[in-house]
C-alpha cells in the first residue's frame, strides 16, 4: 500500500507542476494584480474608516446634547424640591437616571469607536508604507526582468553578428582566391603574350640577316679557332 500511496503522492505532484510553472510564468503580472487588490482594499478600509469617524462625530454629539438634558433636569428637579413638589421631582429624577444609563452606554460605545480609529489608522498606515515598499520591489522586478530580456537579446544578436562575420569572412576569402587566381592567370597570359612576341622578333630578325645577340654552335666553333691561332712570338695566347 506504501507504493501506492507513494504513486498517487508523484500523480498529484505531476498534476501540481504545470500550476506551478504558470503561476512563476506570471509572476509579476500576479504581483502587480495583487498589489492593485490590496490598493483596493486600503481604499475601502479608509472609507470604511471615514464612516467610523463619522459615527464617532455623531455620538459625541448625541452625548453632548443628552448631558444638556441631564444637567437641565437636574436644575428642574432641585427646583422642585424646592417647592416640595416630590412627585414630580421623582419623575424627573426617573428621566435622569434613564438618561444617564443611555449616556453611559454611548460613552462606551463612542470609547470603542475611538480604540477602533486608532487601530484603523495605525493599519492604514502601515499597509500604506507596506505597499510603497512593494511598489518598489515591483519597479525592482521589472527592471531586472528588462534587463534580462534585453540580455538574451544581445546574447542572441552577438552569436547572430559572429555568424554573420565568420559568413563575410568566407566571402571575402573566396572573392580573394578568386581575384588572385585571376591574377595569376592574368600573369601567364602576359607572359605567353611576351614570349610570343619575343619568338617573332627573332625569326625577322634571322630573316632579314640581323644578328639578335643571341649565341648558337657556329658562333661557339669559331671563337674556339680563334683562340688556337699561334701567337707572331710564338707564344700561346693566354686563356
């Protein structure tokens, strides 16, 4: 049962990745939809604060009004006292004591009110600060995803522009093969050119009975005759 139970633990946690994977996807479009609800949320309890104030207005009102009324009954029920008008002074005191216990407990009331005021605002307050932290932290988060984004980017373009370069490379390699193969040939033509012309040169030159310079067999015999030709003093010639 272990297997099992581990096997149905592994489906689970497969079907959880895909979750898992969006939500870091996303996470700073969640980040900036959460922190919009939570703007959203300061707003609502600030007007939720501004009716407790408001309420807090009311009842200090309610109880100033209602101790005007206590204090006046009371000067009437000296009064009538003072004319021994017992009765009456007893109805009055009745409507007093009613009074007082109203006071007493709007008195209480406008108390929590005022410890819930406090409590309100020190939240807001610190849900406010809270928030521009996280704003920041958003603006952090953008920016460090720009720059990554921007990075691959350049990565991508730099291993681009290096194809590109070892591509004009190669081009410009062949085009300078090909321009000093055409040189090269270039060069035999000229020299083919300048030995031809060099050949019929000669061969008018031979025709028309002009010597070009140039040393064959004939002329190498009759210089060698010559220098066997004894000296008048009976002297070998030097060599």
């Amino acid at each position: 049962m272990s297997i099992w139970r581990k096997l149905e633990t592994l489906f689970r946690a497969s079907a959880h990745e895909p979750v898992a994977k969006l939500v870091d996807a996303n996470d700073i479009r969640i980040f900036e939809q959460e922190l919009r609800d939570a703007e959203q949320a300061i707003a609502r309890s600030k007007r939720e604060l501004a009716c407790l104030m408001a309420e807090k207005t009311r009842l200090e009102r309610d109880n100033e009004a209602l101790q005007s009324v206590i204090n006046k009954r009371e000067l009437q029920a000296s009064q009538a006292l003072e004319k021994s008008q017992d009765p009456l002074a007893l109805e009055l005191a009745n409507l007093i004591a009613e009074d007082e216990t109203l006071l007493q407990r709007q008195q209480q009331q406008h108390a929590r009110l005022q410890q819930q005021e406090a409590q309100l605002r020190r939240q807001l307050r610190d849900s406010s600060r809270a928030l521009k932290h996280f704003y920041s932290e958003m603006r952090l988060a953008k920016a460090n995803r720009h720059a990554e984004l921007v990075t691959r980017q350049l990565q991508g373009h730099a291993r681009g522009l290096h194809s590109h370069m070892e591509e004009l490379n190669l081009s410009a390699t062949r085009i300078r093969a090909r321009q000093t193969e055409a040189e090269d040939v270039q060069a035999a033509l000229t020299e083919l050119e300048h030995e031809q012309q060099n050949g019929d040169l000669d061969a008018r030159l031979k025709a028309a009975g002009i010597d070009n310079g140039a040393s064959d067999g004939e002329k190498v015999l009759a210089r060698l005759r010559s220098a066997q030709k004894p000296n008048p003093e009976g002297h070998q010639p030097q060599p």
